[in-house]
C-alpha cells in the first residue's frame, strides 16, 4: 500500500491516494495500525525526512483522499488514532490540500476539499517554490455556551463550549503547562455534557498570545490541533480577551486564527516527510519466517 506521511503544526498523518486506488475496507482498523506502527520502513524514512512523532505512537492519524461527491477537487475522510471518525481537522486539511495539488489531483494552489463539516477551501502559500505553508477557511464557528459551569469530580470548571464542525470545550487558565492534562482532558473528553464525545483546550494567555494544550477526542494529547487553535481562539474573542487574528502556540508550533468575512482563517505549515509503500506488521513478521 502507497502512503505519504506528512505533518503540520505537529500532528502527524498517514495520507492514502484512494481516488486512484481502492480504498481500504477497514480504515478505521488501517488508522490504528499505522499510528502504532513506529517499525516500518516507511516511518523510519518518515523520521529521517524530519518527522517528529506523537509520544508513544507513530502518527495521529489517517487521512484517506477519496473522489468528491460535488464540486471539489477531492474529499477528505479522517480516521484518529483510536480509529474513530472526526468531523473536521484543520492541520489534516492543509496536508491534504499540498497532497492533492502535488499528486495532481488539483490543478491550481486554491484546492477544494470535501469535509464531513462540508465544503473548505485552502490556499498553498509556496516559500522557494515548494507549499509549505497553507491558509485555509474553515467555515462559521459556533459559540454554544460562555464561561458555562461543568461539574467534575467534585470540583467545578468553567468552560467555553465553541462548534468549529466539531465539538470543543475551551477552558482559560492561568499556565497551561502546569495543568494536568491527561487527568483533566479524559475525564472532559467524555462528560455526561457531551454525549458525542468533545475535544479539549487548555488556554493561557502570554505576551499577546494564546498559549494551548490540547486533549483530542479519540487521540489523547497531540502536539498541535488546528480546531481546537480555531475554537480557542475565537472563545478568547467571545469572552473579549483577545481579538483576532491572533497567534496560538501548540506544543508542536504556531498557527494563526482569523477571521474573512465571518468565517475563520487557519494558516500554518504543512510539511512532507516521506512517501513509499507501507506492509502491516503480520505481513512483515510472515515474511522473515
């Protein structure tokens, strides 16, 4: 199986052509297996070409590149770590918006991309020729609820509760790297508030900045989360602690948030690490008997 890896802002991707192959019959049993699998020669070459991996995993996910259903260039199906099926994925967007301009499946740096949170558009933004960056418009986040009270383990947070295609909780503290993440972002992740499961932002405001951490919903935490920049972002402009655009520093690098006619701007980097074939770990194993 032909795979890229590519990553951006941190979080790192399995990227399959199925507009011109068939596409897999188990992606969500295929994502788990390569996100734990740091002993292929692919994800060695992907090391090697700079990636730098999740703690304790190979990637974060898969994104599959299937044939649109309307007026798109491509359409983008994710699958997490765990294999479950998330909405939208601002960082897994643009890598898909560089892999489909360079394997020819758009024909111009504007690439259009079919999401389950509908229709997006990316920009590539070239530096020495090679799109390495990308801007992409992620649709009209929702604010559905300000600084709400969730009741946890005998404590209460306050909670920002924002829609950006899919679901986040956006909590502002004063240092987000002392927070407990783990403990804190599991027990949030599935609260009897979010039936669906939700993603979780950890946010600290610093030197004009917002400063995040991120417990994503079927991953754990990840470097880098291009909604959850988005959503926490524009919980900082609800709650008028910021104005957009702003700066959002991850773990796994900056993205910038704005806003273009209502609807919010992610820009970041996208970056291509490897691509070759891909065996599963049986096969691998059979093969050396």
């Amino acid at each position: 199986m032909k795979l890229a890896v590519l990553s951006a802002a941190g979080n790192c991707f399995a990227v399959l052509d199925a507009m011109r192959t068939a596409p897999p019959a188990d992606p969500a049993g295929l994502a788990r297996e390569l996100c734990a699998d740091r002993d292929s020669r692919l994800f060695q070459a992907a090391l090697r070409g700079g990636l730098a991996p999740p703690a304790g995993r190979a990637l974060d996910g898969l994104l599959v590149v299937l044939a649109p259903n309307g007026d798109a260039d491509c359409r983008m199906v994710i699958h997490n770590a765990d294999g479950s099926r998330p909405e939208a994925c601002g960082n897994g967007l643009r890598c898909v918006a560089r892999f489909a301009r360079e394997q020819g499946l758009a024909d111009s740096d504007i690439v259009r991309v079919e999401t389950d949170a509908g229709p997006r558009r990316v920009e590539l933004l070239r530096e020495a020729g090679e799109p390495r960056r990308a801007r992409a418009w992620m649709g009209h986040a929702r604010v559905l609820a300000l600084r709400e009270r969730l009741p946890l383990g005998g404590e209460s947070l306050e909670a920002t509760l924002v829609d950006v295609g899919n679901p986040h909780c956006v909590l502002f503290v004063e240092d987000e790297r002392t927070v407990p993440v783990a403990r804190l972002g599991a027990a949030l992740e599935r609260h009897p508030r979010f039936p669906a499961h939700t993603n979780v932002e950890f946010v600290a405001r610093r030197d004009g900045r917002l400063a995040v951490r991120v417990w994503e919903r079927g991953v754990g935490e990840t470097a880098a989360c291009g909604t959850g920049a988005c959503a926490a972002a524009v919980a900082a402009a609800a709650l008028e602690l910021e104005r957009l655009p702003v700066e959002v520093v991850l773990p796994g690098g900056c993205l910038a948030v704005g806003l273009d006619a209502g609807e919010v701007l992610l820009e970041g980097p996208c970056l291509r690490h490897a691509e070759g074939e891909w065996t599963p770990a049986a096969t691998r194993r059979g093969n050396e008997r």
